[in-house]
C-alpha cells in the first residue's frame, strides 16, 4: 500500500489494487509478461511456490516494462480511465433502446468518485433497490415465486428480457468462459439483470436452482422443477408454465431434460471445496477432478435445447435461476479460502492474460474490469445467500428429507398418463429410436433448432436418455437403479 495510499484519497479504490498488483514488478529488471500452463504445472509437480510474476495485460497486450512507482501510477490511471465507457456492442444484436437500458443501469451502480470534473466512477455502496438475499427456487412462497414470473414476463413483454439475453453472445462465448473471469463476469451479469428486476418489484429478489435437490432423486426428469408451477414442461417446446410459448431468436423455448451429461452434484461441491485457490477450479489450470466450469456445463447440456448453446441460453430462464446457484457455490468456496485457507478471494485472480486478464474490461459490462467480480462488496454490501435446505427440516412443500441418506429431495411432479416415470422408458436404442413418444417429440423438437456452440459437458450419467442408450449398446441387461440410487451422491 505504500505506492497505493496517495492514490487512495481520491481515486476509486480498484487503483490502488492495480498498483499493488504490479509494485513487485519494479523491484525485478524484467518483469515477465506471460507464463504458460505447462510452466504452472510443472512448478506444481516441483512443490515449488507459484510465483505470481505474471504480468496483467490489457485489452490483449502485455504490460509495459514499469521501472518506478510512477510508471505504475501512470499505467494505472490511463487503465483505468481507458475502460471508461468502453463497451463491445457490435459484438451484439442489441439496440440503441437496449444500449440506454444497460448503460442506464450501470450507471445506477455506479457513483461518482467525488473529484470535481472526473469521469471516474467507482462501486456503489449499496444497490439502488437495496440489499437482497437470494434462496433457492422451491424455498420461496408461492406467492413470490409468481411475482418473480409475473416480473421476467413483464421484461419478455417489453424487450428487456431479450436485452439482457443477447449480451451473454459473441465475444463472452470466449470472454467470460473457459477462464477465471467466468465467475466474476456472470456474477456482475447476475446483479445487473437482478437490478433491472427490482426496478419492476422492489420486493423479487433472483432465487437460485440447487440441482443436487434433483439429482438426488430416483429420476432427476421427474423434478417438480419442470412442472407449469416452476420452470414449465422440458419435453420439447415449452408450452405449460410461466414462460411458456416464449420465442427466441432461435426459435420456440425448448428443451429435452435428461437427454445427455449430468446435473450439478454434491460430489461436485466437495471437490470444489478441498481446494484453495482459484486457479485450482478454474480453466486453464483446474485438473478435471476440481473444474467448477466444467461441472457447470453439464446442467447446461442435461436441459438441453436452447440452454444447450453458449450464445442461446441465456434465452431460457432456468438460465439465470441455474447461474445464482452457480455463484452460491463459488459464495461457499470464496468463506473456504476465508475461514479455511486464508487466501483472500477479492484478489486471488489468477495470472492470465488476454481476454481473461484481471484488468480487462468486462465485455458489455462497461466500467467493471474482470477482476471486479471478485470484489468482496457485492456480498458485503449488495445480496446474500440463504444456505441450501438440508435435513431434517428441508423447509419447502416441494422437498422432503431422504432420511436414509440424510439429504434433501425435490419432490416428483404430477405426470402425464404418457410420460415415463423412470429412466430406462427414456432411453433412446441402438437403432436411434426412442422408448417414448415424449422423449422422441423431445429430441425431434430440439432438432429443429440452430444453437450453435455448445456446452461441452461432463460424461452422460446412466440415468440420462443417452446414458441408457451407452447401456443399450453394449448389451447391458442388469438394472443399474439399485446400486445406483444408493451410491448417486457420490457423483
């Protein structure tokens, strides 16, 4: 803090992180500029410490050699100036009502500095629709559920759903995934689309799908989840529920649930939560055992349809229901590095370059860097997450407590006369066929849309209409439920 404290009396405090993050590199003769993965491992394999001599480029270039502290002063006020204003937007299918919507919010969550004259602006305090806690999607009342509808209908209605939607495309397909700044991004995505939801009701706050809840069950594709009170059907187009009959640029909202991968799971958290630093859960350097991207992308694939595509998902709301929950597991992890490892998360961005370097501008995000979605204040000051529900009391009509295994449920919806109750009459055979006229409508349906990109996800669980067809191929006649469902938290 000794080069950051003159900095500090009236300038954002963002600053003073970027001297200090680039002070070690004047007392070198030549700073290094980048560091490849195959370097990291090997220092890891050593035992050796992982110096954190990487140098922050910005906007793809690299840092200037910076001799004195104040070529880093210098450095850091034109930074930080540049990324002012500075926003993508050809990058996107948005329009100049759209631009006005996002700037405007951005703006709302962000205060002057206090300098007469500067453009210079830094975090707000407190959001402008006030402090909100985020719960988990079956854990709000019936009532605030339907408000929480009514408001994202309201914003399909009037465009801003659609807005929000096409900034998760184009360069962010690169930008804010397959790197650290997939965490920070969509966590700064997350609060500003909450804002805009609080705008239309003060008292909607984003809730959050714990999938664990539903993988936990005998048949996830039976979840509640996906019933007209919650998420509407995933069986093909969506035409039951609150968002049914929605249409994307795309085509019809639809989805194919249990087709392929695997939900979000314990196993996944615990494997999380035995590490320490963020570069160990994050692409690049994450070993696939630990890789919380990677663990994301299966929910992804398992809905399937639009939230399939890396430019499309965001189309469907289970979208931004699925993402909270996302951010509440890396909200456990940031408490484990505080309570456990004594790493401080604010600043524990690993040493990239390029588009996820720290310094970065947020593509769509004008003035927010990539490594402010690591700020501690939008937990401190903005929202907070109740904890999952848990045995013996899951506090929801929708859950119950397994009490042999000692963890909360979904319950399974009321299904159709036609609809499979259990995994094998989902499969699809040998032959391409399915088991189910649903399931085949399903995959008919999907079919029909271009998504693009897509997710790539972990393994197809056995449960999954894929999984079934593994089973199928290779001639497997023993029922795999049994020793399945009795070993299934262990992912």
């Amino acid at each position: 803090m000794t080069h950051a404290s003159p900095l500090e009396t009236f300038l954002a405090p963002e600053l003073a992180d970027c001297v200090n993050s680039l002070s070690s590199f004047a007392k070198t003769t030549v700073p290094k500029a980048s560091v490849s993965v195959l370097d990291i491992k090997q220092r890891e394999n050593a035992g050796g410490p992982i110096v954190e001599d990487i140098a922050i480029d910005f906007a793809g270039t690299e840092v200037p050699l910076l001799e004195t502290p104040e070529d880093i002063h210098m450095y850091c006020i034109k930074q930080f100036m540049w990324k002012e204003d500075i926003v993508r937007w050809e990058d996107y299918n948005i329009t100049k009502t759209d631009k006005d919507l996002v700037n405007g919010l951005l703006e709302s969550m962000m205060t002057p500095t206090g300098v007469k004259h500067s453009r210079i602006k830094r975090q707000s305090v407190t959001p402008p629709t006030g402090r909100r806690t985020r719960r988990e999607y079956r854990r709000i009342s019936d009532g605030e559920r339907n408000a929480f509808h009514t408001v994202l209908q309201t914003m399909k209605t009037n465009g801003q759903y659609n807005t929000f939607a096409n900034l998760h495309q184009g360069i962010v397909t690169t930008s804010a995934h397959n790197g650290p700044n997939f965490l920070g991004w969509h966590r700064v995505y997350l609060a500003l689309f909450e804002e805009a939801i609080r705008r239309i009701n003060g008292q909607v706050s984003l809730p959050y799908w714990e999938t664990t809840l539903d993988f936990d069950m005998v048949n996830p594709a039976t979840t509640i989840v996906f019933s007209p009170a919650f998420f509407g059907n995933g069986d093909g187009r969506v035409i039951t529920g609150p968002f049914a009959n929605w249409v994307t640029p795309i085509g019809p909202l639809t989805r194919n649930i249990a087709g392929r991968s695997t939900l979000f799971t314990k196993a996944n958290i615990r494997s999380i939560l035995t590490r320490c630093r963020t570069r160990e859960i994050t692409s690049p350097t994450a070993l696939p055992q630990f890789n919380f991207e990677s663990f994301h992308n299966g929910p992804h694939v398992w809905v399937g349809g639009q939230m399939s595509g890396l430019d499309s998902s965001a189309h469907d709301p289970v979208f931004f229901i699925f993402h909270a929950f996302i951010d509440y597991v890396w909200e456990l992890f940031r408490i484990h590095q505080i309570n456990d490892c004594r790493v401080d998360p604010s600043i524990d961005y690993p040493p990239v370059t390029r588009e996820h370097a720290a310094t970065r501008p947020m593509d769509g995000l004008t003035d927010y860097r990539n490594i402010d979605g690591y700020r501690s204040y939008w937990t401190q000051n903005w929202y907070d997450y109740e904890r999952a529900p848990s045995c013996p009391n899951c506090n929801s009509p929708y859950l119950r407590c397994d009490t042999a295994r000692s963890v909360c449920v979904s319950l399974q919806r009321t299904l159709a006369a036609d609809e499979p109750a259990t995994f094998d009459r989902m499969a699809i055979f040998e032959d391409g066929t399915a088991a189910n006229s649903r399931v085949a409508q399903a995959i008919a349906d999907v079919a029909m849309l271009t998504i693009g990109p897509q997710f790539n996800g972990p393994p197809d669980e056995p449960r999954t209409q894929m999984g079934q067809a593994r089973l199928s191929r290779m001639g497997s006649n023993v029922p795999i439920v049994p020793s399945y469902v009795a070993d299934r938290t262990a992912g």
